[in-house]
C-alpha cells in the first residue's frame, strides 16, 4: 500500500504510537492519533514530530465520522485487537496493522526475527553483537524497546534489522517475512490477553507463517509444543538442545556446545569462556548461533560475540555482594518459567522476591523448582495471596508478605546469611505497582545499594 495521501488512524499514543505516526508523517499520510485518555493535548506531542500539518489528535470516544473513510488503521502493541473500536473498523474491512508489518512494508535489508515467552531481549541482544562482528549496518529493535518504526526509513539493502517481536506485536502482521526467524520456548503467559493457550501458541508461530524453504528458522528441539509446531512450518529448521546430542543442529555436550551438520560437528563455544549463568543462557547461546550459521557469519566471529557478551540489564543481572550476600536482579522474569530458569541458575542458598500483576498464571512449576534452594520467599503485589497459598500447599512455609519493594529488600538483607543469594525474580508483570519491569529492576537495584 503506497502511503502518501492516505487517511490512516494510529491507535495509542504512547511510544509505539508516537514512532509509527512519525514515520506516516515522512510517508506523507494524512495521521490521525487516537488514545482514549482524554487529558492528552496537542502540545503534549508539540516535540514529538517533525511537522504539524498532517497531524490531527483524538481523545475520548472514537466516533463513526473519524472511522469512516479511513485507509488503514496501525495499533500499538498494548492495544488488544478484540477491544470494540478495533473490531468496528476491521468490520468496515479497513487493515489492521501492527507497527512491525508498518516498519516492515517500508524497511529494506535482511530482516532477523525473534520470539518466544522468555529469552528473548537477551537472544535479541546477543544476535545484535553477532552480527556487528561482520555486518556494517545494523538495528536491534523491536519489543527491546526500540520501536521498528524509528529505523524503518534508515535501512538499506546492506542492513540487517534484529527484531525482538512479543506474541502482541505478532497478532497483526499480514506479509511481514524474516529471513530468520527463532522461536525459543512457549510457556503459558499473557493468557489475560490471547484467552486460550491455543491462540497464544498461533501467535508465536505467526513469526514464520509467511516463510518458505528458502528461509530458515531457528527451535528448541527440547521444546515438545515448538517440536510438533516443526511439522507444520514450511522453512529450513535449525533445532538446538540442551539435553541430547542433534546430527543437525547445535547442541550441550557436557560443557561444550557444538554445531553439527550432516554429523559433522564443529566446536561453538566452552561454556566456562561464557559470562552468562544456567541452562536457559545456554540454550540463549544456541539460538543466537543458530541464527547467525543462517545468516552466513563463520564461526570465529560468532566465537567472539559470545565469549564478549554479558547478561542483559534485569535478566539474572548480579548487583552488588554485601555482608557476604549476593543480590541479583531477574525483573524480567514477569512469568513462572522466566523465574524457574532464574532460581535454577542460583548456585546457592537463595531468597527470592516475587508477586506482582496477575497475568492468569499458574505457579505450582515455580514452586516446585524451589526443591531446597529456596530458603524464604517474600512476596508483594496482587498475587501475593495466590502465590502464598500455592506455595503452602507445595509445603513451602517460609513465606514473609511485604508491601512494597523497598521493604522487600530491607527484610532479605535481615533473613540472609553469609554465603546466601537474594533474587528478585517476581513470576509476574510489574503493572499495578510499577510503570514496567525496568523501574522495577531499577528500583531493586537502587535499594539493594542503599544497604551499603
């Protein structure tokens, strides 16, 4: 769809919203940018773009004589596409996008694709630092936090785009197409927004729906949904394990990874030369050197990238030692899986700070993965109760309730002994009590130096 000229609504103003509006502008659409707060002004969006002229703000209720006529309509991520306005404009048959099918129908170059419920920022990350090690032009964008949108007009045919993509950016894409796309777990989560596990898993296959064989893209072979999801995709699969030996794919043998084609191994990396801790980095590792075998870069590059890289800002981040106590900081384990793979990369005794939003979750698996690692387990938020019960009926009864972070880490500090771990790894969203789980992580880091 040429662009110029267009009428197209751009629903939510915050940061997706506000990059797809200004990349509208540059393709010379005429924008109209929706949110439903109705204390938002022009003037709040005064610096936010180059021009004022094909621009046009709405608040509050959206009427039928702003939806009639319009050509396209771009939602931002955070917005549900069973919300009522959503479904009366795909009623009218006007397209739905994403930001990422918006970025993708205007960027150029090589295009890398990664979801999964957990892993993915770290992947993304570490696939970006790969392919600068051999590649001029490259963007890390995405559910990262750097929307797709910004960079869309800057590629050209020599880049390479690495887009983290979230199973909410993968509701609405139409002909958005990686030449490698990765798929690094699915666990139950966001089931608040996809309402059944069955959509959620749709969601994340979405990722490789518009790839043929001349693509490839990249599994967890130990994974039995993305296994069985194999069957069903039309691409080259690369499959990595953790816990068997693969004759094509990479795999964990002992304390090295390997690549193999055909039975042919070749030596990847010793996980000692890494700087990342647990199984779950592991298989991180394997999935970025998936991608980057696909995306034509030797080994002795990928060596590099991965023997230089460190865990990513709130993924099992270590913060500080005091009194003898190591404190480390996992606010981006917003799920039970995330924060299972966080308490089994503990090496020692540990207290962990969980509870949060309620995304619907489950957290008996969380529970169990305690085994006896886990010497307190203090808790906040709105599933404090739920979790708490949950934990007692594991038979799980150290358990301290607080209200809020700060106290949360002041209580920890007092429980710990010499030679002990505090985690911060919450197995749920920080919506409610934080703006994301950067603040939150943020936050714990800020407190946890305050002991010093």
């Amino acid at each position: 769809m040429l662009l110029k000229g267009k009428r197209v609504l751009v629903f939510g103003a915050g940061k997706s919203g506000i990059s797809s509006t200004r990349l509208l502008q540059r393709q010379e659409a005429n924008v109209i940018l929706y949110d439903s707060n109705t204390k938002l002004t022009n003037k709040d969006f005064t610096d936010k773009f180059d021009t004022e002229h094909n621009f046009h703000l709405v608040t509050g209720e959206l009427k039928d004589e702003i939806i009639d006529g319009l050509d396209l309509l771009v939602i931002s991520p955070g917005v549900a596409i069973d919300l009522p306005e959503v479904v009366r404009i795909h009623e009218k048959n006007i397209p739905v996008w994403g930001e990422i099918e918006l970025a993708y129908r205007i960027s150029k170059g090589k295009i890398v694709g990664i979801t999964g419920t957990n892993g993915k920022t770290t992947t993304t990350t570490l696939v970006g630092e790969i392919m600068n090690t051999y590649y001029e032009e490259v963007y890390v964008v995405g559910n990262i936090g750097n929307p797709y949108t910004d960079v869309a007009m800057e590629t050209t045919d020599q880049s390479v785009a690495v887009i983290e993509l979230s199973s909410f950016q993968l509701e609405t894409i139409h002909e958005f197409k990686p030449d490698v796309s990765a798929i690094l777990n699915i666990t139950p989560d966001h089931l608040n927004r996809h309402h059944t596990m069955e959509n959620y898993i749709t969601m994340k296959e979405n990722i490789a729906k518009n790839q043929t064989d001349a693509e490839v893209c990249v599994l967890n072979y130990e994974d039995p949904i993305l296994r069985e999801m194999s069957n069903r995709l039309n691409t080259k699969i690369i499959f990595y394990s953790s816990a068997r030996e693969l004759k094509d794919g990479l795999f964990l043998e002992g304390e090295d990874i390997y690549y193999s084609t055909g039975g042919k191994r070749e030596f990847v990396v010793n996980i000692n030369e890494l700087k990342v801790l647990g199984k779950h980095s592991y298989e991180n590792i394997m999935a970025a050197t998936g991608i980057a075998v696909a995306m034509g870069i030797p080994m002795e590059f990928i060596h590099t990238a991965l023997v230089n890289f460190r865990a990513v800002e709130h993924r099992i981040e270590y913060v500080e030692t005091i009194n003898e106590v190591s404190y480390y900081n996992d606010s981006k384990g917003t799920n039970p899986d995330a924060s299972i793979k966080a308490v089994q990369a503990m090496r020692t005794p540990t207290i962990v700070i969980g509870g949060g939003y309620d995304k619907n979750s489950s957290f008996d698996e969380w529970i169990e993965a305690f085994e006896d690692k886990v010497k307190y387990l203090i808790l906040l938020g709105q599933t404090r109760e739920q979790i708490a019960e949950t934990a007692r009926r594991h038979g799980f009864h150290n358990i301290i309730m607080v209200n809020d972070l700060k106290e949360a880490v002041r209580i920890s500090a007092e429980k710990a002994e010499k030679g002990d771990s505090v985690l911060l790894s919450p197995a749920c969203a920080s919506w409610g009590m934080f703006e994301n789980y950067e603040q939150r992580g943020t936050l714990f880091k800020e407190y946890v130096r305050e002991l010093l």
